[in-house]
C-alpha cells in the first residue's frame, strides 16, 4: 500500500482568545480526514504553555514551533521563518487553515475564509487590517493552491487579483446528528426557555450585525416570543446597550458546545442570521439541519448555504427583517416548509464532504 500523503495543517487559532468559526472548520476537517486512507495530519502551532481549551482541542496530534503566537506570526509573514518542518518533520503538503501563512518550505495550500476586512476596514484594528493585508498578499504569491468555503469568497477573491486557476470551492459541512427531545428539554430547562423564542448564535462582532436584529425584534410585537443570542464576546460591539430597549425579552447565554448548540437550534421556533459579510455563514447550515426555519441575509455566503431553503432579507432593512420573523412566527404551514427543505439541503453537506474534497486538494498540489 503507498504511504499517506503527509500534511502539515496550521492549528494555533485554536489558542485564539476568540477562535470562532475559522478554528472550528480546521478541527472538524481534520476530523473528519482521520478517516480518509492517503491523508496522514499532523498539527502545526506556536508555543504555548497550556493546552488549548477542551472545546477547540485538537484531533490530531500538534506539534509547536519555538516561538510565541505574536513573534511567529511576525517572523512568517515578514522573515519567512522558522518553516514548518522544523517541528514536524519532512511534509508532503502544508495547509494554511487560518490567516497566518507559513513560509513555502513545501507545496503550499492556503484557506482564505473571507476578505471582510476589505469592505468593512473600520471593524479591524489598524494592526489587524495590516495583518490581514499581509496574509492576503502571501496567499496571492505564495500558495500554489487556495481554498475559498463559498463562491461568494472565490468571487472576492478573484476581484482582489487571485489567478482564478488556483482557487478551489471547498464549502464547509454539519455533522449530520438531530438533537433528541430530551436534549432539547434539558438545554431548555437549564436556560429558563419556557416560552418561544428566536435564535442568534455566532461571535458577538459588528459584521453579524445584531443591532438591526435587536431593532427588528423590538418592532416584531410579540410579547409572548423571547430573543436568545448565544456566543462569546468578540469585539468591537459593546452588547448591553444594544440590548436594552427588549432586556425582558432578550436572554444572552455566552459560549456553548455543540451538543449543547444542536438542542438549542433545535428548540427554536426560527433562527435569524442577518450578517452584512459571511465567507460562508456556518450557523445557518447547522439551524438548517435541525429543521429548524431560517431567515438570513440575502447579501453575503449565506444566500448561497441557505438557497431557497430560507427567507432571504436585506440586512440592513430592520422592518423587512422584523417581517420575516413574523410570517414565520405566524404562518406553521411555513415554518414547517422551510424546516424539511433547509433540513433536506443540509443532509449531504456533511464534514464528510468536506474532508473529501480537501483530501482531492493536497494530492493534486502533491503530484
């Protein structure tokens, strides 16, 4: 039998204060690949003094550079140094799966989530945005193949000047567990949920754009219907005062799991997802196969995960929101519709799929 494909997959946002939607596709990719036959992991991190936290622990063994998360951050992108090798060995593929982009020491796939930065330059820090311009400049010159989640981020990508040859789709995926009803009951119980109410996950951040979502559900009117929002503190969105107007009605949980995260999809009367700029807008897709209703942004990658499996609303139109919560609330036959389609399209969008295709990526780049 010919060996494994040997790849080197970049974990440290992992270690991340916030390690959001980007660290949890790189771990459920690597995941799923532990089953896949030519494709042998291992992780790549900075040096740290503590393991990551049990929620974003790695599946794969990860070995550290000898440098902290700032310096190597700064020694790749500017002195392109130390190369990944140094910690793991001989590789036949290095994979970038977050901005930070390791020097080409081997044949060189990069993961570009979204190009956010570019539109809405004012949500970053002026360091940020220089780091993000960097990493984009490295992924453009150096990787010999990009993958982008969402056409959506192929297209920005192309606009920024990548050589559309080199960019593949890879969307990410759910794993495909319904939440029991006792599942749901407990997260219920624990929570104090005994009413209906609208969903909200994600990073607390400005591009998911929850004050026009807390604006749409002041103007809603249902007294009897609670608001939960559940997800860490990100940055630069201050939540309390957003929140006040509907306190009563609003319950804010903080991070959880996700078993925890599939009940709560699954309790919800209607998830609502408005985000202004997604690279693919992971959430819906896991609302969706818990036959749970979604309404989401027509503007972004969420458009294309939800397809007609959703009420599609300009973002920024808190009234054309807050009208889509209501036929949804309102209308059961429409509720129940949009449950079986979004649960039907979110069936065969598994990390499975994903893992497949990123496995078809590293040997074509390794050949």
């Amino acid at each position: 039998m010919t060996e494994p494909y040997r790849v080197a997959v970049t974990l440290e946002q992992c270690w991340h204060r916030v390690p959001g939607g980007v660290a949890r596709a790189a771990l459920e990719s690597a995941r799923a690949l532990l089953a896949h036959p030519e494709v042998a992991q291992i992780g790549v991190s900075a040096r740290h003094r503590h393991p990551a936290p049990a929620a974003f622990d790695p599946p794969i063994e990860v070995r550290p550079l000898p440098l902290p998360r700032p310096v190597l951050y700064e020694s790749w992108h500017r002195a392109r140094w130390p190369v990944v090798q140094r910690a793991t060995g001989p590789v036949d593929v290095i994979h970038a799966t977050g901005m930070a982009v390791p020097p080409h020491s081997a044949p060189l796939v990069v993961t570009v989530h979204d190009l956010a930065f570019l539109y809405e330059p004012a949500h970053s820090t002026p360091r940020g945005l220089r780091f993000f311009h960097r990493s984009i400049e490295l992924a453009r010159r150096d990787a010999d193949l990009v993958i982008a989640p969402s056409r959506a981020t192929i297209d920005d990508c192309l606009v920024y000047g990548f050589d559309p040859d080199k960019l593949r789709l890879v969307p990410w995926g759910i794993d495909p567990i319904s939440a029991t009803d006792e599942e749901v009951a407990s997260v219920r119980g624990r929570f104090g949920l005994s009413r209906p109410y609208v969903l909200w996950t994600g990073t607390i951040e400005p591009r998911k754009n929850l004050p026009t979502l807390l604006e749409a559900f002041g103007r809603l009117g249902r007294a009897g219907v609670d608001l939960v929002l559940a997800g860490p503190a990100g940055w630069n969105e201050d939540l309390e005062p957003l929140v006040a107007p509907v306190r009563e009605r609003v319950r804010t949980l903080g991070f959880l799991g996700p078993r925890e995260l599939r009940a709560l999809y699954a309790g919800a009367d209607v998830f609502c997802f408005p985000s202004t700029r997604e690279g693919f807008g992971l959430p819906v897709l896991e609302a969706m196969a818990q036959g749970t209703p979604v309404v989401t942004s027509s503007l972004t990658a969420t458009a294309e995960v939800a397809g007609d499996a959703a009420l599609l609303v300009d973002p920024l139109d808190a009234e054309a929101l807050a009208d889509a919560l209501a036929a949804v609330l309102d209308d059961p036959t429409l509720a129940s519709r949009l449950g079986a389609e979004g649960r039907a399209r979110a069936a065969d969008q598994t990390w499975a799929r994903t893992a497949e295709r990123l496995a078809a990526v590293y040997l074509e780049v390794a050949r």
